[in-house]
C-alpha cells in the first residue's frame, strides 16, 4: 500500500494527524505532514486508510 | 431587541427564511426535504439569497472564491458594500490574496500543538461548572438547564483567557454574538448607547493591551507584522471581533446538541461510559450530525450552481450541517452512528476558509463531554418541549432543561 498527499487539497483540518499519529504530523501552521515515505508498512495500512476515509477535502489517496 | 414583523413565510422552497422560529425547530427536516425537492433554494427576503443543500454544491461554492466573496458571511437586509478584500473580520471576510496573508499570520497560534496546551485549563473550567451543576440540581432527580450552567460558559471563559479578558465579560460577549448572529441587523439600532457596542469594547480592550503588554493573543496580534508593517487598528479590531464571535456560540451550541443527543440516547452513554476509546469518534459524529455552523457568502460573479443562476450581490448561505446529512455523501446519512469509521464531516467548512479555531473547538467538545459523561453519567431531558434552538446561521440548544438521574464524584 501507498499513500499520497495533496498538499493543495489540505486546508489543515487535521483530521488524519488526530487520527493516524503514526503516519500522519501537524506542521506549524496546522497543515498535514506525512511521516511514511513510499510503501506504507503493515501496520500502519489502517491507521492510513482511516486518514484517507476522514478527510473532508479527499486530500489522501491509498494506492494498492 | 428590535426584532421587526416580517410577512409569513409562504413555503421553504421559494420564500425561505432561516431566521424563523420554525427554521430553528426543525431544520434537518427542512434541509431533508429540500435536498430531495428543491436543492438550491430561494428566497427574495434579505435583498435576495439562496439555500443550497446538497452536500457538492455547498462543496464546490466554498471552494470557489473567484464567483463567490466573504465580503459578507452574515445574511441580513444589509448589504455591506466596499469592504472587500478584507472585510470587517479579517480574515473569515477576507477574499484573496489579501486573505491568505492574514490567515498566516494566525494560523500558528490556532495550530493543534499550541491549542494542546489549552487543555488543562479547559478541564478545570469544565469541572468547576460541574460541581454547579451538581449543586443546583440538588441530588438525583434534579433539574437543571445544562445550556445555562455548562454549554454556553466553557468557550466564553477559554477565549477569554486565550485573548487576555476579563472572564465576567462572558455576559457582554453573549450579548454582542446575539445581535450579530441571532438578530442579524438589531446591532445597528441607533438606540444603543455606544459604550454597550461592540466597536467601544474592541477599543477598550487594545487600549488596555498597549497599556499594559502582556503574552496573549491580543498581545500577539499588536506585535504581529503583514508585509512589513505592524496590523492596522480596524484588522486588529475585526480580528478580535472575530475571535470573540466565532469562537463562543459556535462550540457552545455543538457542546450542547451533544448532551441534547445523549440524553436522548442510553445506549450512546453507556458506549461511552464502557469504552473511552470511542469518543475521539463520537465527537466527530456529534460534529457532523450536529453542525452547527452555516457560513455564507456574496456572489462575485454571474456563476450557476445545481441548475439556478446567480446574479452578482445574491446572498448565498452555506449549510454545512445539511452538507453533512447528504445520502449522496455519507452511508446512513440521516443516522447517528456513535463511532462511524467514514466520515468526510464539513462542520468546519471546505476550502481556503477552514474554521481557524477548529482544534481550539474540537479539544473543548472533547473534554466538555469527556468531564460531563464521568460526572453525571445518567441524565435525560426534563421536558423535550421546553429546549429551544437559536435562530440563524448557528444552531444549537439555548434552553436545555436536563433532569440528572446519577452522579459520581471524579478524581483527578
């Protein structure tokens, strides 16, 4: 599994960094970081998935 | 209040009028029916404005600041004129590119590290209006008006705090958020003496602030800089305003939809009360269910949204609760589902105008709920009848009569 970032889309509703701390950050002003580079290990697949099901903007994308 | 007769209201679709009483006791309903009858309503009251309710036209207007101004985010029957592009409360008024340099220079101090920080003393605030809460119900049995003694007092006093005011000024502010929010327009009587207005208590509070310096956000905002230059006194001013407005009723009335809901619903309060864990979820579920929140703006320029075209200077409200209850966006839309795994929720809106203060309201609703349910497990409404919601564009419960079947004491 992959994860994308649209650093356009996100207004900094921080939904994903409240709900997958692991894979996602807050920068200083509230917009999303993302922790994982490239493949997203297995653990961390439904914390991701549920970032990408909970963002108001559909800012995250999962590619298989 | 100058509250002025208005003519009956001939039917939502083509003669809408939010700020009725009947839009206040059942708006879901409303927004359901029009959704399904009518998504892009009308009304020729307030000069003209429109009610879009399916959850991609209120997306693709917030979205779109080209045919769209925040000149305005409050429907009245006056129409500013002139204030773009940063309006009277920069930057929630602000249109780019003047808006994105001064929601910058705030967005650090609203940024969820920073409002972390709160939560101590929101906790307090919480469970020192608890044991009032518990003392004026009197023991198991009693009741109380929970929107009186709890909801409306938690934002009031951490503002109050964050801007470094004087927490009795509560009574002040909830005045000042009536006239602009619930009465849209009765702020301009001519009646008012000046030292009772917004304008005079914006003035003091800088006043003081230069006087004595402190390490608050008014202090912030007086030592904060765009392109070089210190803010001018009215950005400072309608910045301020802001803060004290779309900070308070805002989160007091979701604080309040959400005990409303639990104390309607035993099972949603036991799920809390047997696993904690759920409540990061259900306070997004009381967010999308219980919205409170409806924005709007001006239209810019000629632009047709779901099949209706829309003149310059139109009104146009932005009903995210409504967004949020949409079928063709959300799985059993029209279902609470207390730890609902989905949910794209818009309460703090779409786009480039994202509520600031969303951490600041998403930590209060969390401990808010979190401090109640631990004290007063076991409540219901004392008389459903009695609750009454605000008219406007935020909704939430201003009478909330609760009778308190169980309480437990809550150690540190």
């Amino acid at each position: 599994m992959r994860i994308v970032l649209d650093n356009e889309k996100c207004q900094g509703h921080g939904r994903c960094y409240s709900l997958a701390a692991d894979v996602f950050d807050s920068d200083d002003e509230g917009y999303a970081l993302l922790k994982v580079t490239g493949e997203v290990p297995p653990e961390l697949e439904e914390q991701a998935r549920l970032a990408a099901d909970n963002c108001p903007e559909y800012a995250i994308e999962i590619q298989p | 209040m100058t509250d002025v007769q208005k003519p009956p209201m001939r039917d939502w679709e083509t003669d809408f009028d939010h700020t009725h009483a009947d839009y206040a006791d059942r708006a879901p309903e409303i927004w359901d029916h029009l959704r399904a009858k009518c998504p892009v309503a009308h009304t020729d009251r307030f000069g003209g404005a429109w009610l879009p309710t399916r959850h991609e036209d209120v997306a693709a207007i917030a979205h779109d600041t080209e045919h769209f101004t925040s000149e305005s985010v409050i429907v009245s029957d006056f129409r500013p004129e002139g204030l773009a592009p940063a309006g009277f409360a920069p930057p929630i008024t602000s249109d780019p590119p003047f808006h994105g340099k001064a929601r910058r220079l705030l967005l650090p101090a609203f940024s969820p590290k920073v409002i972390d920080r709160w939560e101590p003393a929101t906790r307090e605030t919480c469970r020192q209006l608890l044991d009032a809460v518990v003392e004026a119900a009197g023991g198991d049995g009693g009741v109380v008006d929970a929107a009186a003694l709890y909801s409306q007092n938690i934002p009031v006093r951490i503002i109050a705090k964050m801007l470094g005011v004087p927490e009795e000024d509560g009574d002040r502010f909830r005045l000042f958020i009536h006239r602009i929010l619930e009465a849209p327009g009765s702020g301009l009587a001519a009646d008012l003496e000046y030292e009772d207005t917004l304008d005079y208590y914006l003035h003091k509070v800088v006043d003081d602030h230069r006087e004595n310096p402190r390490d608050d956000l008014v202090g912030f905002l007086l030592d904060a800089e765009m392109d070089g230059e210190p803010l001018t006194g009215d950005h400072i001013g309608g910045t301020i305003a802001l803060l004290l407005i779309a900070g308070i009723d805002t989160t007091w009335s979701a604080i309040g939809a959400s005990l409303w809901h639990l104390a309607q619903h035993p099972d949603d309060r036991r799920r809390l009360v047997e696993e904690p864990k759920v409540l990061t979820f259900a306070v997004e579920e009381f967010l999308r269910f219980y919205a409170p929140v409806t924005m709007a703006r001006l239209v810019a320029e000629e632009v047709e949204v779901g099949g209706e075209c829309m003149q310059p200077r139109d009104w146009v409200l932005l009903p995210f609760p409504s967004a949020n209850r949409d079928p063709e966006a959300f799985d059993h839309a029209d279902e609470f589902v207390i730890d609902r795994a989905r949910n794209r929720h818009v309460a703090f809106g779409l786009g480039i105008h994202r509520c600031i203060g969303s951490n600041l309201a998403r930590l209060e609703l969390t401990v808010a709920i979190d401090e109640w349910m631990r004290r007063i497990p076991d409540f219901e409404l004392s008389d459903p009848e009695a609750v009454r919601w605000s008219t406007g564009q935020v909704r939430g419960p201003r009478e909330l009569p609760i009778r308190v079947l169980r309480t437990q004491e809550v150690s540190a």
